[in-house]
C-alpha cells in the first residue's frame, strides 16, 4: 500500500495501532525508570560497603601495621610510637638522606630557589639549565645518549608504558613485575603477555605467541618488561638471557631498575653494567627514591626515542617540573654515588653480614642476589600480626612484613632493607631477635594473638 493510500484511511482505523504504539512507549519509560531507580546506586555507597582486602582491617591496623609512623631523623634507629627502634624499612640505601652534604645541598638550593621555581610544566615554562644538566649526567652515568626526568617513579613508569605502545603493540613482562608496571599495562589496548617469573624458557614461548601474534597483525612490534632488581625477593632480573635472545626475536627491552640503580655494579650503574648487558637495554629506567633517597625518577635510552618520550609523555606535558631543589638536591646526590664508591662498599659489608648471619641461623631467604633481605616464614595472618607486635614492642626492631592477601595463606615475609647506615650492633641485635621470634613462632606462642585493635590508640 503506498503513502498516500495509508494516509487515507480514516483515522478511526488506526486508533488501535497508536494505542499498541502508546502502550509500548509507556512500556519502554517505566521499565527504564524502575530499572534506573533500583540498579543504580551512589558510587560511594558500593565502596563502602567492600573497603577492599587490606582496607577491611583499617580500623584496627591504622598507624600500627598500616600507615605507621617513624619519628626522628632518618638513620638506621629512629622512633617508633615513643620507642627506639632500629629500622629495616627504608629504602634509603646509601645512607645520603642525611649526610651531611646532602643536607647543607637541600638546605641551601631550598633558600635560593624555594620550592616554587621553575613554575609549570616543563615544555610550556618549568625547563632549566639544571633540569637539562642532571638529564645529561644521568645519561652518561648509565652510558646512554639522552635521558628525561620524571617527577615520580611510578607515575614515570606507567606513562612510559602508556606513551611507547599502541593498540597494535605486544607487550611480554615477569609475572612480579612491579605494581607500577602491572598499572601501566593497565592502560595497553593491546595484547599482553607474561612470563613465569625469571624462566627463561617460558619467556621464549610467550616471545613465540607474541612474535606469531605481531606477524598475523602484519603490524606493530614487542616491548619486552622486566626488572633489574625485584624489590619484594631481592633477585635479579634475567637481563642477560633475555638480551642474548634479541639474536632470535625483534622486540625491545625496558628495564626498572629501581633497586639495582646504585646498588649493583663497579660504578652503581644497575643491574644491566653488573650483567654485562647495558648496551642491550634499550631503556632504562629508575628513581631517585632508592639510592638517592630523594624524589623524581628518569628513563635513558638512544637520543631520538628520549626525545619521542620527551614531547609525548603526558605524566609530564601537563605537570608542573621537579622543583629547583630537588634538581639540585639529586645533582649532589648523583655525584656523591659517583664520588663515594665507599657508600655502596658499606651497604654491601652490611647486606652480606646480615644475610650470612641470618643464613647460619637457619632462615629461608630465598635467592637473593641484591641487598634486600627476604625472610620466609610459616604462619597465619594472626601469628604474624602478633609476632610483628613482639618484635616491635619487645625487641624494638621494626621492618615490614607481607601476609595474605598479597601472598599465599599461610606464608609470612619479612622484607629488610639494609642501608650504608646501619652498623655492626644494629646487626647482631635484629640477629638475635629474629632467632627469639623465630623458636616462639615454630613453638605456637603466637596462635593464641589476635589482630590487635590499634583504633583506640591513634593518636
């Protein structure tokens, strides 16, 4: 029937078809109006009712085992809730956070700069002579030709991640790679894949899966991820076996070398001079909250993918500069890891006598080949709870600890973290604490403890 002809029906005729059409709009608004009303709830009200599964013990662990505070000057022994405490949880492992000329460096960068300048980004307004100065040392430090500065580590890692990769790209990481990483990869809209931690021979079948996937696209490249040093195990990344691999697969290597900048090799460069592989690395990354004990981070590589970084990272294009104190601050700091082979000579003394002695002992500390110090113990959430408050409160030795939900139920890990600022007595004192712990945990004498309510004593 044309148009026209429907159009001359009498309206009568079509009273029944508007009806059946009012009845199904009428339909369609109330079944979205009672679904809206009663699936849509406050944002607020869902977080609330789930605080997540560290989040749902705050109100009994706040300021005790989460967000404690030290008190005192940064060292090897500080205050811990009145009380001394000789302290393994600082990465500040060099000991330059309160060297003196680091101090007298902050002190008088603060009083001719402020912490103002340079105001703005720095593509727009917050670039400087110094800005550019510590770029180029840091670059030739790691034996690199361009470096960039970032102002936090994480963030830094996480735009890398975000501005060197696009859909098409593959990106194969360690399975413990950093939180900062994983978060990164967060933001990848393509394919990722992840290698069992340091396996050689299953990164070469992830390599495989990528390299086919890539070939398929007929578009996009590899960028491989891994760590220099692993911060919760203290094990190196496999940087040599993987950069030996390049022979056999395309891809390109970034590495967060957070705790091996420093640390590991002659100069301090990192894990990579240590392997013998720097040249292999096409990036390298790591903070200054490490070694240098400070704030800001950097990312070195060939001259023209820094500069790509550079005008593209967008943690950076669109946040205001390291403040001038800080860019001072980590020049000083930067030349006394050059200057002072000594510093790292100590930190190393201190990590290898607290590892044999811990060893002799008979602790499990895994297989460690960095200065931090895992413990691993047997033990629910509540004798770990308990035995942290007898170690703290009894022994006055204070480090972190790792229970579940981040590891598996029934394991405990004690991470310490030794630093150039420790000394013999601080030693052989957390020695002999964690050998007391130690029998009264394998004796039961922390299964009875509940997680103590630490509410009523916040401050």
């Amino acid at each position: 029937m044309a148009v026209s002809e429907v159009c001359a029906v009498p309206v009568k005729n079509h009273i029944p078809v508007f009806l059946a059409i009012a009845c199904y709009i009428c339909t369609i608004f109330f079944f979205y109006t009672f679904y809206i009303n009663n699936s849509m709830a406050d944002i607020f009200e869902r977080l609330l009712q789930n605080y997540g599964p560290i989040g749902q013990h705050r109100e009994r662990a706040h300021g005790y085992f989460a967000f404690p505070k030290l008190e005192g000057e940064i060292g090897s022994r500080m205050k811990f809730r009145g009380n001394d405490v000789i302290v393994w949880s600082l990465n500040n492992y060099l000991g330059l956070a309160n060297h003196p000329e680091i101090r007298k460096a902050d002190a008088e960068a603060a009083a001719e700069y402020g912490l103002a300048l340079p105001m703005g980004a720095r593509m727009m307004s917050g670039n400087s002579n110094l800005h550019e100065q510590l770029e180029a040392e840091l670059a030739a430090f790691e034996g690199k030709e361009d470096a960039v500065l970032l102002n936090f580590g994480y963030q830094g890692m996480v735009s890398i991640i975000d501005v060197l990769c696009s859909r098409h790209d593959v990106i194969v990481y360690d399975a413990e790679s950093h939180a900062c990483i994983i978060d990164g990869l967060r933001l990848h809209p393509g394919h990722r894949y992840v290698f069992k931690h340091n396996n050689i021979e299953d990164f070469e079948k992830q390599m495989e899966r990528a390299s086919a996937l890539v070939e398929r696209q007929g578009k996009g490249g590899i960028l491989v991820i891994t760590e220099g040093v692993f911060g919760m195990a203290g094990d190196q990344g496999k940087l040599k076996e993987i950069a030996e691999l390049k022979s056999k697969y395309s891809f390109r290597l970034l590495v967060d070398d957070a705790h091996g900048f420093g640390t590991l090799g002659e100069t301090g460069a990192g894990a990579g001079e240590a392997q013998g592989v720097q040249d292999k690395i096409d990036l390298y990354f790591s903070t200054f909250a490490k070694s240098m004990a400070s704030i800001g981070a950097f990312v070195t590589g060939d001259r023209k993918i820094i500069d790509y970084i550079r005008y593209n990272i967008r943690s950076q294009i669109f946040a205001k500069s390291l403040p001038m104190p800080l860019v001072v601050g980590n020049l000083k700091r930067l030349e006394l890891l050059k200057t002072r082979p000594e510093l790292k000579n100590k930190l190393w003394e201190n990590a290898l006598k607290l590892q044999k002695g811990l060893k002799e002992r008979g602790f499990d500390i895994g297989n460690t080949d960095s200065v931090v110090t895992p413990i691993y113990m047997k033990g629910g959430v509540e004798e770990a709870t308990a035995m942290v408050m007898d170690l703290r409160e009894n022994y006055k030795i204070f480090c972190s600890i790792v229970v579940y939900p981040v590891i598996p139920r029934g394991h405990i890990i004690y991470r310490l973290i030794p630093t150039a600022a420790h000394t013999d007595e601080d030693i052989q004192t957390t020695l002999e604490a964690f050998t007391a712990v130690k029998e009264k945990l394998d004796a039961g004498a922390y299964k009875a403890n509940a997680i103590p309510d630490m509410a009523e004593q916040r401050k």
